[in-house]
C-alpha cells in the first residue's frame, strides 16, 4: 500500500543545546538554526538530569512563540528517567521529543500514548508533538520502517551523512571507519533514510562530525547528505548551522534553472510535446515535478521565487500555486 506524505516543517540546521546548561540554552537562538534539541541524555551528566529537566522546561516556556523549532532528545525507555523527562517538558513550547535507541514500533507506540495523555491534560492539540526517533543500535537500523509507521507523529527521520566515531550506532554494528569519512557507516545509514521515506516520512536529517572546528568536513558531511535525500542536517556546534542552512537551501541558480525547465516543458506541451531538449539534455514531466518540488521548498524557506510559468499537471502529481509561489 502506498504510504501518504507526512508534510512537516523543513529544518535544515538542528542544533544540540545541553539541556543543563543554561548560559547555553540562553545563547542558542542568536546561532540561527532552524531548530533547537535541547538535550537531556548524554550530554547530561547522571548527577544532574533534574538540574536538566528544571532549565530545559523553563527555556521551552520562554520559547512558545519563537519561530525556530523547538526538540527535546529525553532518555531512553528503560533508563528510570524517561517519564520524569516527559513530565517536565510537555507543554506549548514543545515541537518535538527526539527518542534515542529506538529499537522497534512498541518504543513509539508508547511515547505517543504518553504524549497524548499528557496533551489531554495540559490542554494541548493532541498530536501536535513530534516525535524524532533515533535508531541507533542494530535492531533500531533493521526496524526504521515499522518504526516510522508506529505513529502518524513521527515526521522526521535519520539518514546518511556524517560521522562520529565510536558513538552508540557505531558501536551497535561494529563498524570502525579507517578515515574521517565514515564510508563504511554511510553505507548503513543510506538505508535508514530510504526505509523512512518509503514509510511516507520526507524530512531526512543527516548526521554531524564531533570535529568541530573542521568546517570543510561539516560541508563534505552536509553535501554527502543532501545528495542522497537528506533536507537538513544535526549541528553539535553553533558554527555548524550557517553552514548547514546554506546546504540545504536552494541557491538562486537551483531556482533560475527550475524554472526554466518549466518554461520549456510549458513550451513543449503547448505544440503537443511530452518531452523536450532543454539546455542539451532531455526533459519531461518528472523533471516538472522535481523543479515545482523545489519551488515550493524555497518559498516554505521564505525566498521569493517569482513567478512561476504555469503548466498543466495530473492532480496526483503536484498541486501547483497560481501565480507567484511567494
């Protein structure tokens, strides 16, 4: 059965914030990243995951109507620290609970009932909260197409691009990269992402480096995951997220060429043409549909694409805006 798309709001830059350390938390919005994870698993330590808890529910009040995404990554199940987490957090100024070790659907199932319960009694739209499941053990890998499935909350996945060293998914299969490029992981996390997008999940966010001061391997990891479907990437460091935010925006030669194939599709059709020659290479209605695919991600992002030439399409292919897409 073919999965619907569950849409969501693009993220390109999600930047980890401690979620004990509020100096930090303070700072974090003037970075400029899409979306803040305030974290209250491993980069708290076990002494001070109440202290956590406490600064973390008070940023996301001061952040209820901030235009950046909002995301907690709380413990995991079977920690003792997951429903203290949850408790703490749930509230207007929440976006999203990121799930680490998620290891199958019952994982998600679970939250999600948590999460409902605490909606209904904390006078929230119930299924407003995300939930951004991490699957980093083996089992978690294997499974990220039930997993997606689990709940019509999950809205954003994991894929391929960066890579940490000894972190929980590479200790979880074994995998030891003999250079900065992480290959031998990149090729676990291609499927992750496919699974997740086959699960109608198309918010792909790629993975990050610890090198934090290695900018060009921030931008390598970034490209890598944009090339095979990522739309955003983790940052770890704040001089990550411009980086990451001009990644995954469309340029103004992304946009100029969308519509010019467009135009050229319009053009064709106009004379009884399914497919055409545009600037030496051949073009028909996918390439429409990839470039008003496009069109419509850079104006979710605020750009001001023009006008774009209009063109008849199926009503199952793509819903096109009249006129200006901004």
């Amino acid at each position: 059965m073919r999965q619907a798309r569950r849409n969501a709001r693009c993220y390109r830059s999600m930047l980890f914030v401690p979620g004990h350390r509020q100096d930090w938390v303070e700072k974090a919005p003037r970075f400029g990243a899409d979306a803040l994870i305030l974290d209250l698993e491993d980069a708290v330590p076990l002494a001070l995951k109440s202290v956590g808890r406490d600064t973390t529910a008070q940023a996301l009040d001061g952040f209820a109507t901030t235009s950046f995404g909002t995301f907690v990554r709380i413990n995991p199940w079977g920690s003792g620290q997951t429903l203290a987490d949850l408790s703490a957090i749930v509230g207007p100024g929440l976006d999203g609970v990121m799930l680490p070790k998620t290891e199958d659907a019952e994982d998600i199932v679970s939250l999600d009932r948590v999460l409902t319960e605490l909606e209904l009694e904390r006078g929230l739209e119930v299924g407003r909260i995300e939930i951004f499941p991490l699957c980093e053990t083996a089992l978690g890998k294997y499974r990220t197409f039930e997993i997606c499935l689990a709940s019509e909350r999950v809205k954003r996945s994991q894929g391929a691009g960066g890579y940490v060293p000894n972190a929980d998914s590479n200790r979880a299969i074994n995998v030891r990269s003999l250079t900065d490029e992480g290959t031998e992981e990149y090729l676990t996390n291609l499927r992750t992402g496919l699974d997740a997008r086959a699960a109608g999940v198309t918010e792909i966010i790629g993975g990050m480096t610890t090198k934090i001061h290695d900018l060009d391997l921030v931008r390598h990891f970034a490209l890598r995951a944009k090339a095979v479907g990522a739309t955003g990437s983790m940052a770890i460091h704040p001089s990550h997220v411009a980086i990451h935010n001009e990644v995954f925006s469309p340029s103004p030669d992304d946009i100029s060429d969308a519509k010019a194939v467009i135009a050229a599709m319009a053009d064709g059709i106009a004379v009884g043409k399914a497919a055409v020659e545009h600037n030496g290479r051949m073009i028909d209605y996918a390439h429409v549909r990839t470039s008003l695919d496009l069109l419509d991600h850079a104006t979710s992002l605020g750009i001001d694409v023009g006008t774009i030439p209009h063109i008849e399409l199926e009503a199952d292919d793509h819903t096109q805006k009249e006129g200006n897409a901004g």
